[in-house]
C-alpha cells in the first residue's frame, strides 16, 4: 500500500479513499455565477432546468469513464454545495468543490473596500482564515449553514499582472493549505513562475500546487509548462479542446505533454476543459468563443487518442488522469 | 394621481405620514455574506428590527425608506414581512449605494443595460418579489471622487428616474460638480435627487450643500445620531451640536423646500457590528426634541418630515 493510497480526499459527500477517485478532471466548473448576474432582472435560475443539464453532463463524463470532478471556481461564483451532493448523489461521479476566491476584479466590495477609514484591503492572514474554516468546519451556504468541506483552494491573478490584493490571495491559501493538507489551484496573471513564487514563499510544498492556464500562448512561449515543473508544482493544461487568439491548439497540448514526459516530468502534468456545466451571467457569445460548453468527457474521447498519436504509453495516460489528481487532491 | 411604491405595493403618498428619508434595516459590503463571523439567525434579525419599527410607528412613524442597494443585503421578502407586521410603510430601492458596492456582472454594464435593470425593478418588480422599487439608489464609491463606474450608475438612474418618475437618493454629496453634470446631460431636473449625507463628519466639509441647493437639488442631513459623543464612534461621526447648528443653518438661509433629513440607520447591520447606540429612533427622541428646544416651529417639522418627503417620493408622472 502506497502513501496515496492511505489518504483521502474531500468530496461534497465527505471523505473519499484518493484511489477511488478514478479518472479525474481538475479544472472544470459546475454551475457558474459571474458574481451580481443572480440579482440581473433577465437572468433566471431555474433549479430543475440547472440540475438536469449538468446531471445529463456528468452521466455522459461517467459512462465515458471518468469518475471525479474538481469544480475549482471557488467559493464565490455560483457555487452551490447543496446542488452539488444532490449531483454527485444522483449521477454517482465524485465531485470535489472548492473554497477561494480570485482575480481581485471577481471580489465582493467587502474585501476591497472594507467599512473602516481608510478601506484597506484584506491582508493575507484574514483570507487564510475565511477559506481555512471552509476547509475546517465546511463550505458556506451564505447566511445559512455550512456544509462538507472544501477540497481545494482555489485562486487566480489578473492577466495583467497579480495586483497586491492578488498577492494576499495568493499568500492566504497557501496558509489555508499549509495548515489543513488541501492542495492551492491557481491561475496566473502575466507571469506563472513569478506568480507561483509568492506561495512557495509560505513554505508551501510546489507538489501541493497546480498552475493553470498553462496552455495560454503566452505560457508556451514563455516556457511556463517546464519551468513550473521544474519547480515541483503540477502543470495543468486545462483548456482542451479550446484554440483562440489566446490559447494553444490540442495538437500543440499533445505535443507539450509529450515533450514533458519525455524530460522526466510524467507525474507533474493535469489535464482538463475548464467546461461550464451551466453559465450564468457571461458576456453574450462568451461560451461559443470560449469553448466552455465543452463535455467534461472531451479529454477522454477526442485528446486521450492524440495523446496516444505522440507515443504515450497507456501507462503514462493513465498516470496523468489518475495518478496525478489523486496526488494533489490527498489530504496531506 | 399621486403614487408610491411601497413593498407592499402602490400606496397614495397622502398615507406615508412621517418618513424615515435614508435608512437601512440591514446594510453590509457585498461578500460579507460569505464570513460567518457577522451572521445572524432570522429569529435575531427580527429581534433586532421588530422592536425599533414598531417603536418607530408608535412614535407616529408612518414610512421606512430602505436604501440599500442591490448587492448589499437588500431583501425584499424581508421587509414584506417586517412591513406586513409592524405597520409601517417600507421603501425599497433599485441602484447601488456607489460603484464600489456594485458586483462584477453589473460593473461590467452598460449604461443602457443599468437603465433597463433600474427601469425593470421600479416598473414590474425586483427579483420575483413582486415589490416595485420606489426609489433609486446612487453613491459615490469609497475615495473621495466619483469613479467611471459610479458615472456609469448616475447617468443610468437619472435615465430610469426619468422614464419612472421616482426620484434618486445619492449616498455621499461629494464630487457634486459632477453628478449634477451627469443629471442635467440627462435632463432631470434636480428637485428629484436627494444628494445624501451633507452632515457626516467625514465629508461635511467638503460638501457644497448650499451650492447644490442653489442649483435645484435636495439636500440630505441625514447620518443625524452618529456623534462623537457615543461610548464607541464611527469614524463618520461628528459633535452632535455641530451637526445640529449645520442643519439649522442651512434652514435659515432659507433652503427648507430642498432639505430633508434621517438618520442612516441599520436596524440589523448584515457585514459589521454596526454603531452601538444609535437607532432609527433617533428621530423621534433627539433630533426632533432637538429641533423644537431650538426654535424650530410645527410647521416646519411637517415641511421637513411629511410634506417635502410626500412630494419627493411621489412618483412624477
């Protein structure tokens, strides 16, 4: 018995053994709330209608073999722990919920523009503590109760570069997951390896961390992908099936899986679509453009077959979409 | 006809009685929501509140108006109950106290878009709640100036004030040059904006109260009761005679068709402790008495408390 397999994960039904979790998808989202639009005159939020798209959803990820879901949009857009046990109760996939909160633009004024003279941000040690309970004594259901606890912390920079209130975000999971063993999920700003550092400098262990949107063009042509790998932290690639101005193609994802694996770092590498079970509130034609209407078992059907093109072994398939997020998401 | 929109639906302003102008039964940052540090359990929040807005009616307390904005803890099936229950007329308001209070999706927005959101919760109702908006809320976000997007929420209100007849109260009148720029490219005329908080301690200096009542607009003095004289002041708060002696000025210098005053009050704070100490009837037991010890006559507490605030809620159209 290895360490892994000892170890659980927190799932929104409670712990779950880490190898039973089976194929994972670490970056997608179930139900998304740009912040405000619940409160927009011309948006409704039909329950029923919300349940049964993402159920349909999650059955098509499991009868194509996957297993678990990561909903990394933390704890302030859209999530809905109560919708999300009924879920994973009615579908039988293991969904993992986040706590976090990130890039500052996605905040409430609460954090930014406090009731005090003057409205200093929140520091790092007061988000470490909002997100650690989430961990400790479970995810909120605002104003009303908590529920099971969070899996991940989850955070992101501004694509034009981490602001201070960015770097206190930063700072404070890697707190959160410095004192109760759950892995940070971060997004960068403009710069992965500058940003991973401001965790690292919590003494957080880089393999309790993964970093997205690392298959931007920018984060290719920077080299991002090897040096955050280098660094110890998992590289995940979690926009397949997406090519814009923006983002790399999955040919070139394969091909910079396969490069990884070749330099030896098999085991730091995630996959996933980023989908959106059900959107509200983005910009119209923002789904189209963004391919986050995407099926979370994209990855299993039409990127595993590329993957296996470029002479990946089933072995090394498997590593990455099971291995690995049985790894981070352990409680350690 | 004359008409307000009460959560409890349409009322004729002859029936509003003394009007609370600029209050909150439960004001906090948006997000706050997510810190269980300030939550409350209902049995709590109605302890809180029932008590004051009952004393508030016996008083003679006819109308509570509610400016709290949509992202701050604004909950309209509350104050259906509280109203149902205690009597008295409850407001509530579409807008946002500034920029600063407005969430990503509606600080993303458009003019149009503010406009159409605003326009929809005072004509068809907020959420699925039925009640109608009587009032919109505005403000200038924390900083001292107003931002592109507290210029973005003017512009709209005065739109939907426009297209509605209800009139607009502003949190902070600060920066006036500018908003009263934004409402008069809009065409409204300025007797329909309150511009609040005149009085507080931290921006009754720089405020052009009698400035902004030359060119038309209503004056608000209404944080009246948050005094350094408290066990525990806010930072807003301001010698109790010195506010006092603000407002009666501004009277005698013969501005009292444009003056309006409250309190602020925040029956049950939602994302802070609140300010121990200071009520909602605070209007009633000290600044009425006050106002009264200092000359002031019968009729002009009923200008300033049933009259004007019938005439500045009625719906103009």
């Amino acid at each position: 018995m290895t360490a892994a397999e000892s170890k659980t994960v927190h799932t929104v039904l409670g712990p779950v053994p880490a190898d039973e979790l089976g194929v994972v998808s670490v970056h997608e989202a179930l139900l998304s709330v740009v912040p405000g639009a619940q409160y927009a005159f011309d948006i409704t939020m039909d329950r029923v209608e919300i349940f049964e798209t993402i159920a349909a959803k999650l059955k098509d990820f499991r009868d194509h073999g996957g297993k678990t879901i990561v909903d990394s949009t933390g704890m302030f857009h859209g999530r809905d722990v109560k919708l999300y046990e009924a879920l994973s109760r009615s579908t039988g996939v293991h969904i993992v919920a986040s706590t976090g909160m990130g890039p500052e633009e996605m905040l409430g004024g609460y954090f930014l523009t406090p009731q005090t003279n003057p409205p200093t941000p929140w520091p790092a040690e007061k988000f470490a503590d909002l997100f650690t309970k989430e961990v400790t004594e479970g995810m909120v259901v605002p104003r009303v109760e908590r529920r099971g606890a969070a899996g991940l912390v989850a955070t992101a920079a501004d694509r034009a570069g981490m602001t201070p209130t960015e770097e206190s975000l930063f700072r404070g999971a890697a707190r959160t997951a410095l004192s109760t063993g759950v892995p940070v999920s971060l997004r960068y700003g403009n710069d992965a390896v500058h940003d991973l550092a401001f965790v690292l400098d919590e003494q957080l262990p880089a393999d309790r961390v993964v970093v997205g949107d690392l298959d931007r063009k920018d984060a290719l042509a920077a080299g991002a992908p090897l040096a955050i790998a280098t660094r110890g932290a998992f590289v995940a690639l979690d926009h397949v099936g997406l090519e814009n101005d923006a983002h790399a193609s999955d040919k070139e994802r394969a091909a910079l899986v396969a490069e990884l694996v070749k330099a030896g770092h098999g085991d730091r590498i995630l996959l996933s679509s980023n989908a959106i079970g059900v959107a509200k509130g983005q910009p119209d034609g923002d789904m189209g453009r963004t391919g986050r209407h995407l099926q979370y078992s994209y990855i299993l059907t039409t990127f595993v077959p590329l993957l296996t093109e470029q002479g990946l072994s089933d072995e090394d398939v498997a590593r990455i979409l099971v291995d690995n997020p049985r790894d981070l998401l352990s409680v350690r | 006809m004359s008409r307000v929109n009460t959560v409890l639906g349409p009322i004729p302003a002859e029936e509003l009685g003394y009007v609370a102008i600029h209050e909150h039964i439960g004001y906090g940052m948006p997000g706050c929501e997510l810190d269980t540090n300030w939550w409350k359990t209902p049995e709590q929040r109605y302890e809180e509140t029932v008590p004051k807005l009952r004393k508030f009616h016996e008083y003679g307390g006819g109308t509570f108006v509610d400016v709290t904005g949509i992202c701050n803890g604004r909950d309209v099936d509350y104050y259906k109950s509280l109203s149902a229950k205690t009597g008295v007329n409850i407001i509530a308001c579409t807008g946002f106290v500034g920029g600063d209070t407005a969430l990503p999706f509606f600080a993303r927005a458009s003019v149009e878009y503010l406009a159409e959101h605003f326009i929809h919760e005072i004509t068809v109702g907020i959420g699925d709640t039925g009640s109608r908006a009587g009032v919109i809320k505005v403000g200038v976000s924390r900083g001292g100036r107003m931002t592109e997007l507290d210029k973005r929420i003017y512009r709209a209100a005065a739109r939907a004030a426009l297209a509605t007849g209800v009139p607009i109260l502003t949190h902070l009148a600060i920066d006036a040059e500018n908003s009263i720029a934004i409402f008069k490219e809009e065409g409204l005329p300025l007797h329909r904006v309150l511009f609040g908080h005149a009085d507080d301690g931290v921006n009754a200096e720089k405020t052009r109260d009698r400035w902004i009542a030359e060119q038309g607009g209503r004056v608000g003095f209404d944080t009246f009761g948050y005094e350094t004289e408290l066990e525990d002041p806010p930072f807003w708060a301001r010698p109790r005679k010195q506010r006092l002696d603000h407002f009666l000025g501004f009277l005698e210098a013969g501005y009292l068709e444009q003056a309006l005053a409250g309190v602020d009050a925040n029956c049950s704070p939602l994302g802070w402790p609140g300010v121990k100490g200071h009520t909602l009837n605070y209007l009633f037991e000290d600044l009425i008495p006050d106002l009264r010890e200092a000359g002031v006559d019968e009729a002009t507490i009923t200008k300033l408390f049933v009259e004007s605030p019938a005439e500045f809620l009625t719906i103009q159209n």
